[in-house]
C-alpha cells in the first residue's frame, strides 16, 4: 500500500481484496542443500542462521545496507504452489516433526512450529501486535533494557508494519465465527476489536495456519525473504548449521550439513543466529557458547493456551473468513487474551472434546459450532535441553497461570451465553458441557493443569536479552557475551511474556539490530500508521501477578 | 494399498481403532472408505524415528489391551460396541499418563479420517474450490 500524507492506510479494504501490490523477486536466490553433495565454502559478511521472523529481517536489512549475506535453512524452500488447503496434509509438511513437538510436565502441551523458509510465520494466524508499551518499560526495570523502550522502537515497528502490510481485518471478512463472539462481548460490555494482520489481498480462505492459498498472508518468504534476493542475498535451503568456528574470540565460519549429504561452509565476519526459542539454545550449547550467565534454555514462555466451543442455532461455519480475525482484551491486564480459533472440520475435530457417538454428533454440528482461544501471559517457565541427541522441553504449568486458566475458561463460557450459545463446551477433562447458561460446574472446578486441553504456540525468553551480563546470555544489542561478532535475532531474547502474539516484536528487535550492526539511524521517516491495535495491558502480568 | 510405514497388521489395528474413536455413521462414510490409515502412514514417516516407534507401538498396545483388561478379545475381533466400551473404560484410566496419551492417539484418528475430501465437504468444507479460488486469484493478480 502507498502511503499518504505521510501515513500508512491501515483499514484500506483493498488489502482484504486485491493482492496486485505483492512483493516479488527479482531473481529467486536459493540453492538447494540436496544439490550440494560435497564440500562448498562460501565468502560472505554475514551468515544469518533462520529464516524466519527473525533471521528474515536481520538478512534483508543487511543486505540492503550494503553487506554480503548468506542465509541458511535447515527446512525446504516451499511456495504457495505446494499448498492444497487441506489441513490435515499441510500440518504433516509444513510442522516441525509433523506438528507432534510437545513439552512435558503437569499437563503436555502441543507446541507446533514450522520448518520450512519462513520458518513460523508460514504457519501462523498472521496476527500483528506491538509489544506493550507496558511490557517494554518492565522490560528496562527488570533486565535493564532502557534501549528498548516504545519510543526507541516507534520507527521500526513502523518499518516493519510497512514491509508486512500490517492491517485491520474488515468486519465483513470476519467470519461468523468472530461476530458471534463480538455478539457476547458487546452484550457484557467487553473491550475487544478486529485485528491487525500481515496481508495483501486476503479473501478469508480461513486456513492461514497451514498454508495460504492466496499467497495474501504474507509470511516472510514473501516479504523479507524475497527483498534480500533482491539486495543480493541468498538463500541456502535444506542446509543445517552444525558449527560456528571461532579464533581470537571472533566468528570465523559457520558450517553446515546439507540434504544432499554435503558440507556447506560459510565464512562471515558476522553470525546471526535466529533458530527460534527451541532451537537457538540448543545451537548455542552445542557450540559451547553463551553459557556463562547459565541462562540460556531456561526462562521458557510460551503463552499456553487453549478453547471453547459453543453449539448456536445459526450457522457459523468456522472455514468462512479470517479464523483469527477478533480479539478481546478486556482482561488483559490479569493475563488473559481471547482470540479467534476458527478452522475446517478436520482441526476442529483433533479438538473438540469426547470420542465416539458423541464426538460424531458434534461434528455433524460442525457448520454451527464456534471456537473461541484464550491465551495466558504465563507466569511458569520452562527450559530446553537435549537428552542422548532428543529435544525436551520440560514445562510445568504453576499454580497461578492454572487459576488464571479457570479464570479464563468461566469468562469465555461467560461470553458465549452472552452471544446466545444453546451448549458450551468448556475445555476441562470431566466437564463435557454446559447448558441453560449455567457456569456452576466451572465455577466449581478446583483447578488442576492435568485436566486442561493445552497448545502454545509462542516460546520465548530461552536466550534472553538482559543488560547485567550475569543474567541474559545476549545484551541489550542482542550480541552474545563472550564471543566477537555472534548475536541472537529470534524469540529467544524476548527477556518475558509479552501478552501478545510475539511476531511483531520478533521482527522489530530483529530490525533494530540490523541497524545497529549497519550503524544505521534508525529509520524515523517510516509512515505512521494509520491506526494500530493497542491492547489493553497497563500492567505487564509477569510483574503484578 | 501400498504402505512406506506400517505393516498390513497396523494399518489393520488403525483402520479399526479409527472406526472406534470416530464411530462413523450415515452421512459420514465408513473409516474404508476414506484415506485415513494412507494419511496415518505417511504422517509416521515424517516422524522423528522414535515417535514413529512409539506410535506403532500403540497400535499394537491398544490391539492387546481389551484382551488384557476383561473385554474378551482383541480390539480387531470385538463388535464396536465392544470397542467403544473399551475406549471408555481407557478414557476414565486412573493414570493420568494413560488419558493423554491415549487423547494423542484419539487426535490422529480424528484428524486423519476428518481431513478426507469426502468427510470434509460433507460437513461444509470445500477444499478443492478453496484452493482453485486460490489458484485464479493469483493468476488474475499476479500474485506469487
């Protein structure tokens, strides 16, 4: 979208109908790891180790600085070609280990992600938040990161709204699923508003999360990834990092391992490794590096969250329009978020309650069922390790966020009377549903992780920014402490929950280390928006609770 | 069929396990008639190779287990009445451990016979028409 009078549209109906303005390549600059069956050395400035809403920006912002960049990806190169919008195929191709990553603890809780170029993002709801201006000034309290403060980062959560095409969902692209919920909400008096989302000419095909068809989410492999094609950069699929090598307590070389049995090495001056929360810790000690704070794989967040779902005498039909398209922030401030959950029949069957005749029955209610998700600003934390070469993520769901869940679940049932719902099934192992808008069996419940129904689908914190060098294994420019020339872009140095989907704050901190590698002011000349999602956290729950 | 991971006797063991779990009836089609124990067997090979080992030890787990625990045979040789009250008795176990578990298995059936062409149009979604639209938007705008 062009911008005018110096601001950005951002409730411009044309980005929910017309995706002529998408980014395209130049030239597409990826070579392929299962074509590279011996040795390869490559000579760049910076190698950037992810692709996804880190990685990605860090490599194209180098790269129109000036830099010579490589990138590699341990997943395939896929495009919108390869997607047949069927959930149940995309979730075995496009997650991470088929979708079956979980954590272990009180309660496992399924923790999908993607691998592929564009890691996360090519799966995710494309929902778009700032961090909390709130949670950023406990972030310059508690970790000492002052330089991370709403005003600091103003211009490039502007650059990166821009290049994402951050915009409001129209109501009539909604979905019923979300109107039924605005219903209730309105009903109670409950703060709540369409949400901003990365696209360019979505038409509500309702599957963002496993691949969109419509190329209009616009997931980084067709943003951030093809402008760094375009400032020079290439891509290197199918190529897993295996080493970084170092002398003189610089980054010499990163080595990789490639689908075709080679070995890709890359020499840079700079290293950005951008993994993920799972993934970067692990890299990290397997190197040996950034353990001396004894941080690193731990302060996991993971935003834990789960559904309802309510039965209604009117269609819904929860494949039609945005599935994430409405949230509500009315209780914010103690943790919780609701958001949309829609999707086709074959995710809402992995998730709805009962098996058998009863299960049956309710997905030949499919057409009107709702399913509403509630997310939790969690207080627990885990940590990530590997055990004889298997990645475990141990997760315990503590007390507080437990209450905080059924705080949560009586609200949303709270919520679905209020929309007229005719049955509400609470997401509770022993309570299979509600009627005649009773809330007693919730309200009852003495609240036990093991009986709740959990995904997260946010992990954060495992190589956490911190200012004091005893406490976060990066530094408030995200360099890692103890080597030259290695620094961290992904979710891991996200230091807390942030009560928000993490993607924007993600490429920003990504963005402005960038700048700051280049030298770069940072780009005050971006547009405003024209309006932004501003959720209601005044307190950051991390610290109040 | 022609399977890359399980063995005829497991794809019989799922196919079974899925007719309990989904327990389909008109207008649902029978679990044979779908694609569902194809899908669980290429889902197995894109695994870790010990989640696919544990996987298939399942099945093999849930064909024994009515035997062991009083239901008079194994899972293929009971009616699904029988089943469905096994799966029952196997949902209230007192090990919290064995619920979960048993909720994963359950998911994957339900999500590989719920994602069949056939059973999805029949509850109102389109797959094919959702990625044709697809297909002539990006043809008529250029998109990528």
């Amino acid at each position: 979208m062009t911008s005018m009078d110096g601001h950005r549209p951002t409730r411009d109906a044309r980005a929910y109908s017309d995706g002529s303005d998408a980014i395209r390549p130049e030239a597409v600059r990826v070579e392929h790891g299962r074509d590279i069956s011996g040795e390869r050395t490559v000579r760049v400035d910076a190698c950037v180790i992810g692709t996804g809403a880190g990685g990605a920006p860090v490599a194209k912002e180098l790269a129109e600085g000036g830099m010579t960049v490589a990138m590699l990806e341990e997943g395939e190169r896929v495009t919108t070609d390869d997607f047949n919008a069927r959930p149940r195929d995309m979730m075995a191709r496009l997650y991470r280990d088929a979708g079956q990553i979980a954590t272990l603890g009180n309660v496992p809780i399924l923790l999908p992600l993607g691998k592929a170029v564009a890691g996360t993002t090519l799966i995710n709801s494309g929902t778009c938040f700032r961090t909390p201006p709130a949670v950023l000034e406990m972030w310059g309290e508690r970790f000492g990161l002052d330089a991370m403060g709403a005003a600091e980062l103003d211009p490039f959560f502007r650059r990166v709204e821009r290049i994402q095409n951050v915009v409001q969902v129209p109501e009539e692209l909604a979905g019923r699923n979300a109107l039924v919920v605005k219903r209730g909400a309105d009903a109670l008096g409950w703060s709540g508003d369409f949400i901003y989302r990365n696209v360019r000419g979505c038409v509500g095909s309702g599957i963002c999360t496993f691949g969109c068809p419509t190329s209009a989410k616009q997931h980084v492999g067709l943003t951030y990834v093809p402008l760094a094609w375009n400032a020079g950069a290439t891509t290197y699929a199918g190529c897993r990092a295996r080493r970084i090598e170092t002398s003189g307590g610089r980054v010499r070389a990163v080595e990789a391992s490639t689908a075709g049995g080679g070995r890709l090495r890359v020499e840079c001056d700079l290293a950005v490794i951008a993994c993920g929360a799972i993934g970067t810790p692990l890299f990290l000690r397997r190197q040996g590096l950034g353990k001396d704070s004894g941080e690193l794989g731990r302060n996991l967040s993971i935003h834990p969250a789960t559904g309802a779902r309510a039965l209604f005498e009117e269609p819904i039909e929860m494949a039609k329009g945005v599935p994430q398209s409405y949230f509500i922030d009315q209780f914010a401030d103690e943790g919780i978020m609701f958001e949309g959950a829609a999707g086709p029949p074959d995710y809402a069957a992995m998730s709805f309650p009962f098996s058998g005749e009863r299960h049956r029955e309710l997905m030949l209610s499919y057409p009107s069922i709702s399913q509403f998700g509630l997310m939790v600003s969690d207080l627990s934390r885990g940590h990530v390790h590997e055990r004889g070469g298997l990645l475990q993520i141990r997760y315990d769901l503590n007390r507080q966020d437990t209450a905080t869940f059924k705080r949560g679940i009586e609200l949303l049932c709270e919520l679905y009377w209020a929309a007229g719902a005719k049955v509400v099934y609470p997401p509770i192992e022993g309570i299979a549903e509600l009627r005649d808008g009773d809330l007693s069996a919730v309200r009852e419940w003495e609240p036990r992780p093991g009986a709740l129904t959990l995904l997260a689908f946010h992990p954060l914190g495992t190589a956490r920014a911190d200012a004091r060098p005893a406490n976060g294994v990066v530094d408030e420019n995200l360099a890692l402490r103890g080597v030259e020339g290695i620094h961290v872009a992904d979710g891991s140095v996200v230091p807390s929950s942030i009560g928000v989907n993490p993607q924007i704050t993600i490429m920003t901190l990504a963005t402005r280390l960038a700048f700051h590698l280049l030298g770069a002011p940072p780009p005050h000349d971006e547009p405003e928006p024209e309006a932004i999602a501003e959720p209601r956290i005044t307190r950051p729950h991390a610290l109040t609770a | 069929m022609e399977l890359r991971v399980l063995s005829a006797r497991e794809a019989s063991i799922f196919a079974c396990l899925t007719d309990t779990v989904v327990a389909p009836e008109p207008i649902l089609p029978p679990v044979r008639e779908t694609d569902a124990v194809r899908f669980f067997d290429e889902w197995l090979s894109l695994l870790p190779p010990l989640n696919r080992r544990a996987m298939r030890a399942l099945l093999l787990v849930a064909e024994m287990t009515p035997l062991l625990t009083g239901f008079g045979g194994r899972l293929r040789r009971l009616d699904r009445g029988r089943r469905t009250e096994w799966l029952r008795s196997a949902e209230r176990a007192p090990v919290p451990q064995v619920r979960m578990v048993l909720k994963l298995v359950e998911s994957t059936s339900q999500l590989a016979y719920y994602g069949n062409d056939g059973v999805l149009m029949r509850l109102g979604y389109d797959a094919e028409a959702n990625l044709r639209r697809g297909r002539e938007l990006r043809a008529a705008e250029g998109r990528p």
